[in-house]
C-alpha cells in the first residue's frame, strides 16, 4: 500500500497543471489532453482502459500517478429525484453532494469544505465548526460521482449534470485555489465543458476574494445577503462585521465589470420568520439591490433541530416576493427539494450515522467554530 501514498490523483490537476505535470517527464502537452478526456469524458479510473496511450507511457503513469475517486458512504435517493451522497475525503471526514433534477436540467450541489467556518447563525452547516479544505480532486470526484450514478459515461456522460453550483458544505472563496482549479475543469472543454453560465459559485461574501475571483475566472456569482441592512446581518451573517454590506456591494459591481456579466450577481436570501421577512426588509432590500443588475432568490429557511428559527408561512413569503418582485427585480422562491432525505440549503452536514450523534458532534464543534471565528476577527 505505502507505494499509493506518494501517487498524483490526477483527478485535481486542472488543465494547465496536467500539462505541466506530463511535461515534468518529457510527455507532450496533447497526451495530457487525451488523459483528461478519459478521466472527464468518458469516466476512466485505470489507465489500462487509456487504449490510444502507449503501453509504456501507460506504464509510467501506473507508477506515478492514479484516478482515485471518494468513496461513497451513503447514498440516498428521494422521491422526488433529488439524489444525495455522503462521500468519504481525507482524514476520515464527509462531504454531501445533491444533484437536483429538473426539466431537462440536472443541477448538482458540491461542497467545498467539510465544516465551515463563517458561522452564520441559521446554518446547521456552520455549527459543525471547520475542519478543512477539500482539495480538487475531492471536489471534481463530488461531480464524477454524480455523473457515474447514471450508470458508466457515455459520449453524454458529462451531460448528465447540467448545472454546477458550488453551495454544498463551506465557504467555497475560504478555499481558493482548490475551488478554482475545480471549477476551471468544470468549465474546460477537454474535461466537462459546462459554460460559465452553468458554474455558479456562492459566498457569503468574503470581499477581498471576490476580487481575486474575478482576476482569474467569470463563473456566475451567488451572494448570501439574507438581510438588507448593517445590523441585522452582522448578527446573522457574521462575516458582515468584517466586510459590512457596503464593501460587498462594490466587490459585487467590481465582479461583474470585469466579467462584462449582464446577467448579474444572484444574490440569496434565506427567509426567517419575523427576523428579516417583514415587508419593511423587503422595502430596504429593494432600495440596495436597485443599484447593481441582479435577481433575488429567497429561500425559504429549512428547518432542523434546536436552530432556532421557523420557516414563515407561505402568505408571507408570496407577499416578499411579491414585493421586490413589483420593483421590476427577478425575484424567485427557491423550493425545496429533497427533504425527505436532508438534503435541503442547510441541511447539509456530511452526517454519517444517526441525528444524536449529530447533536453531541455540534456540541464538540461549537468550541472550534469560535475559535475559528475569533481567528477572523469576527
Ligand atoms: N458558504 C456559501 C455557500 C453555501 S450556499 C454561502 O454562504 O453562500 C447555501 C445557501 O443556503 C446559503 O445562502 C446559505 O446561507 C443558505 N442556507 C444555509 N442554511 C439554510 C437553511 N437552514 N435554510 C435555508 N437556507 C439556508
């Protein structure tokens, strides 16, 4: 076993990077390129089944490298379609994964972190506190495993999930570079082709890395308002304290300038009942999105155990989306999709076994998660 441990999972390597790594040993850029096509393309997990590559480079590459996907520890398919993994990464820890069909649409929800470490206060994802980065090839083996739940790839096989949004577990800008090499096969040609209007990725509003996002990429921006003022998102949001509303604002003109985006940032707003979904939020809100091209996606708060919160009743979400949406700003509910199986915005938490062993985990966390915090300055 100990000579696997020091293999390239080429599974992580962005384009550029399989590249330079093919060129490391005096390979040619285009047998790179025929590599990822069988990773990406058509689900290759040996290079024995790589039949247009030499036997001896194939040779080479068992030596030296692998395509290693995460393991699967559960799987869970509802009624509905929704589809929700638990898969294994390193260090014994869990990440969940959801692909939500719709239409001809298949959008899957890939998480960038196990934990998270911003600690909003209505997500149960937060309470778990941080506990690390996911690498790239944790995070693209989230997609192949989706992919490969169809049965083996086929000249499709990459079309089976249309829609990518980085809104699993975490904070996909506290994990940069892994999220951005992740995202670039996402969208590369010679791996699985999805437009940059098919990669969204979400924050909760991390300004300095929303600029450095726009240096390197064009994905479509989400943004985690949920309040439509200072006060209030300092408490929910408690990044806010750090970078207020303000500051995200213009980081969010300053993305889209540089990707001459038209269709503008979406931003997310997770209803609360009678904490931000009275019409006077709705009023403030319209006032602050008014100024930047955008939509608005509320999200009606999913409910779990000791949160804290209450989802508002239906009558009151209509009239806020009403509301904005008379404004002339695109306003949409987000509904709820695979409940019966948690797999719903905040319900994501890599469990693995059984809700109490949940809680006394939340428990153990709770410390971590404020430490974390007291690290940002928050
Ligand atoms: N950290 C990123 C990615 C998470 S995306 C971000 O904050 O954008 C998941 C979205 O669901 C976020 O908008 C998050 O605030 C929201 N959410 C979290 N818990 C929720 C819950 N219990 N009910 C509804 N929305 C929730």
């Amino acid at each position: 076993m100990n000579d696997q441990v020091n293999k390239v999972n080429l599974l992580g390597l962005s384009l550029p990077k399989l590249i330079a790594f093919f060129e490391s040993f005096g390979e040619k850029k285009f047998r790179a390129v025929q590599v990822a096509k069988w990773i990406h393309q058509r689900g290759a997990s040996s290079f024995e089944e790589m039949t247009d590559i030499s036997k001896k480079l194939r040779q080479k590459l068992e030596e030296i490298a692998e395509v290693r996907d995460p393991e699967i520890l559960f799987q869970h398919f509802s009624k509905d379609g929704t589809r929700k993994w638990v898969v294994k990464v390193a260090g014994n820890n869990s990440v969940e994964t959801v692909l939500i069909p719709d239409g001809d649409r298949a959008t899957l929800c890939v998480s960038s972190q196990v934990g998270c470490s911003l600690d909003c206060s209505f997500c149960s994802t937060g309470k778990q506190g941080f506990n690390r980065n996911l690498s790239p090839e944790e995070i693209i083996g989230q997609l192949r495993v989706a992919i490969g739940s169809f049965g083996p790839f086929d000249s499709n096989g990459p079309r089976r999930v249309t829609n990518v949004v980085m809104m699993g577990m975490g904070e996909p800008l506290m994990n940069f570079e892994p999220v951005v090499d992740a995202m670039s096969l996402m969208m590369d040609d010679n791996a699985y082709g999805l437009s940059k209007r098919r990669v969204t990725l979400s924050t909760a509003g991390v300004v300095p890395m929303i600029d450095k996002l726009g240096d390197v990429t064009d994905v479509t921006l989400a943004v985690s308002l949920h309040a439509p003022n200072d006060a209030l998102r300092d408490k929910i949001v408690p990044i806010n304290r750090k970078y207020p509303i303000e500051d995200l604002m213009s980081a969010c003109q300053r993305y889209l300038d540089k990707c001459d985006d038209k269709r503008g940032i979406t931003f997310e707003y997770t209803l609360l009942k009678d904490v931000n979904d009275q019409p006077e939020h709705a009023h403030e809100l319209i006032k602050l999105l008014k100024r930047i091209d955008c939509k608005l996606n509320l999200i009606p708060f999913n409910p779990y155990p000791n949160s804290g919160y209450e989802r508002p009743g239906d009558e009151t979400i209509r009239a806020f989306q009403n509301l904005v949406h008379r404004s002339g700003i695109v306003t949409t509910v987000r509904t709820t999709r695979g409940e019966d199986i948690d797999a719903a915005c905040g319900q994501l938490v890599g469990q693995v076994t059984d809700r109490t062993r949940r809680s006394e985990r939340y428990i153990k966390l709770l410390d971590q998660s404020l430490t974390v915090r007291d690290n940002l300055g928050l």
